[in-house]
C-alpha cells in the first residue's frame, strides 16, 4: 500500500485515526508547498484571473474518476457542511418527514432539525442496532410522507455501511429527496455514485481523501443542477470574472455550487491525494483495510473485545473498527492507549479504530499488545 516514509507522523506512534483528523501524505504536502511557494505566496503574478477560473478542475476530473460520476455534476465546495446546509431550503420538506440516524454525524441532521423547530417538518430518528441491519430499518420507515432521507453512508462511531442503492430504490417510489454524507467511505470504500442514484453525494476532503481542511467535493444529481443555490456565491456564475452584480446568472452544470475564493492550497493538496488514490485503486484499498480489520478482530476477540458488527456482516465497514469489551470504560482509554504510542479516538463510547492505506501489521500490532 502507501510509502510509510511519505507520513513522518508514523515514526512517532501507530496512527489510527485517519476518520477524525487524517495523516496528509508527503506527495499531498509537497503539492501545498509547491502552490504557496511558486502561486499563493505571489498574488496575481503566477495566476492570471483565466488561471483561478480553472484552477479546480483537475480536481473536479480526479473526483469524478473517484466517485463514478461525470465531471459536470461534481461541485467544489470549501465544507461539506457548506452542501449539507443548503439541501434544506433548495428542497424543503413542506411539512413532510424527514428520516435520520440518531447517531449520524450532527453536521447531517442540524439542517433539518433547525427546520423541525421551524414548525417545516418533522424528524423521524432511526437506531443503528448491531443485531438489525440499518438500511432496512430505514427503509422501513420510508412511507408516503416522508420528504427527505439524510445519511452518511458509512456510520462515523460504529462503522455500518448503509446500502445506498438500495435505500434509493425504497425512497424512489415516494418523490423523496436522498441526501449521502460519504465522508467515511470515500477515498476507503469503492463509491459508484452514478449507481446510486442520491440527490447529493458529499464527502470532506481531509479524512480518507487525504487533503487538508477547506475543501470538500460534492456529486449532485441532475435535477438539482437545476435549482438555484441556496447561497450564491460570484463563483457559481459562468463567467465569474465579468463580475456582473446585476445578474444573477449560474454555471450550467454543479460549478453554480462553488461559492467563492477557498483554500487553493489545501486545493492543490487534495488533488494530488485523489490522483494518488485513483491511480492506487479504491478496490485495492478497501481489500487492504479488510485484511487488517480481520488480523485485528482474531487477535483481540479471545480477549473480549467485540466489533460492533460482525466482520462477515456486509454492513460493516473494513476501514472502522468500533470496538467494545463489556465492563470497559472508554474515558481515559485513548489516553493510555496515546501513552502507548498509539492515536485512535473513541465515540458512542466505543473504541473506534482507523485503517487506512499507510497502515500496516505492526500498528494493529502495537493496538493489540496496548489492549492485552
């Protein structure tokens, strides 16, 4: 898998928390230099208007290999978060349901909570149970009112994978809107958005994409490169350097969503980690993780450490382990694990722990011997 010497981090502990904040690869970091030295750092001396126009489309083309969707559906946007707070008022639910997981991230659901204490609809939550499979749970909840289904694909605290296409083939029927957070599973799982078939597919870049912070990547079904952004930015016009303030005219395809200058740096960085991850192959990554996770879950199972669901069950994820030992508190435990030489976090007070393509037997290793 990757060059362990292109993250230095890992000369000082075993690193197992790429699904909070990501290790940033040598290539990607070099690509930030490269930019802030030889562009940032000098204005518009190396980077005419016509060059900052098309300065996200290498990683517009790079996502769109990624995520198995063409090139003009994929939006550029500084935060996922920036997406997920304008799917609301661009498709509200007019008083219909919408259905979470009352565990998911909170950047998925607040939107639509923040309209539920409007009186603009209601939230129905769904339990993620490790003796049930959550898609069908949610789908099970699907009827002729609900409006919206909001999820992350991958679950951040327990690592269940939701069947999307399948949950999209239940919410088709009723008119419902499908909103994916795939920030867990892109860049780790193989993703066919096109396949899919969700509204909004969005993903942070500076997890398992490997950039940095101020950037995300969004996949935007063809209807909603109709709608009108919800917060237009001047990036979002076609020609944004006519600077026409009496027009509000959009791109034709998910450029409208762009809202304005980002981190071109942090930009520079994740194109170059997309590149790395495509030429890579997801496929192989994601038989990599599940290697590890197997070599993991052998080891400390006789020690009563249980994964939330089963190795073998298609909802877990290979890339996050969610560990639990009965009668173990998690306060204080990635504190003596950090002693040990070891970063992972633990949510849903659980352990949960990363495995990305740097990681390799001798961290899960070193997590064992911590956890014996």
């Amino acid at each position: 898998m990757f060059d362990r010497s292109e993250y230095p981090t890992l000369d000082e502990c075993a690193y197992l928390n790429q699904a909070s904040l990501g290790l940033v690869g040598s290539p990607a970091v070099e690509a930030m230099h490269r930019h802030l030295d030889e562009i940032g750092r000098h204005g518009n001396l190396h980077m005419s208007d016509e060059d900052e126009a098309g300065f996200l489309e290498d990683l517009r083309r790079w996502a769109a290999d990624l995520l198995g969707s063409p090139a003009e559906r994929i939006a550029i946007l500084s935060s996922a978060s920036e997406m997920l707070g304008q799917v609301p008022l661009m498709v509200p639910p007019s008083g219909g349901k919408v259905i979470g997981v009352t565990t998911d991230f909170p950047t998925v659901t607040r939107p639509w909570l923040r309209l539920a204490g409007r009186g603009e609809c209601s939230v129905q939550f769904v339990d993620d149970r490790p003796d049930t499979d959550l898609t069908d749970d949610l789908i099970a909840a699907v009827d002729e009112d609900t409006a919206v289904v909001t999820v992350g694909s991958v679950q951040y605290a327990t690592g269940t994978v939701i069947d999307i296409g399948r949950l999209r083939a239940a919410v088709a029927g009723t008119g419902a809107t499908l909103v994916v957070e795939a920030t867990q599973a892109a860049g780790a799982l193989e993703i066919d958005a096109g396949a899919w078939g969700a509204d909004v597919v969005v993903s942070s870049g500076y997890k398992w994409l490997g950039g940095h912070g101020g950037v995300a990547v969004a996949v935007l079904a063809p209807e909603m490169l109709e709608l009108v952004p919800a917060l237009p930015g001047w990036m979002g016009a076609s020609e944004p350097f006519s600077f026409d303030a009496t027009n509000l005219e959009f791109a034709a395809d998910a450029r409208r969503f762009t809202q304005s200058t980002m981190s071109y740096v942090s930009v520079a960085g994740l194109t170059k980690a997309v590149e790395q991850l495509v030429g890579t192959g997801i496929d192989r990554i994601e038989k990599h993780a599940a290697r590890l996770a197997r070599y993991l879950v052998d080891a400390v199972e006789p020690m009563g450490w249980t994964p939330f669901r089963h190795l073998d069950d298609p909802a877990a994820a290979p890339n996050l382990v969610s560990l639990g030992r009965h009668g173990e508190e998690s306060v204080g435990l990635t504190e003596r694990l950090r002693a040990a030489g070891i970063v992972c976090s633990t949510r849903g007070g659980r352990l949960r722990v990363s495995i990305a393509p740097y990681t390799d037997e001798t961290d899960i290793q070193s997590l064992v011997d911590a956890l014996t």
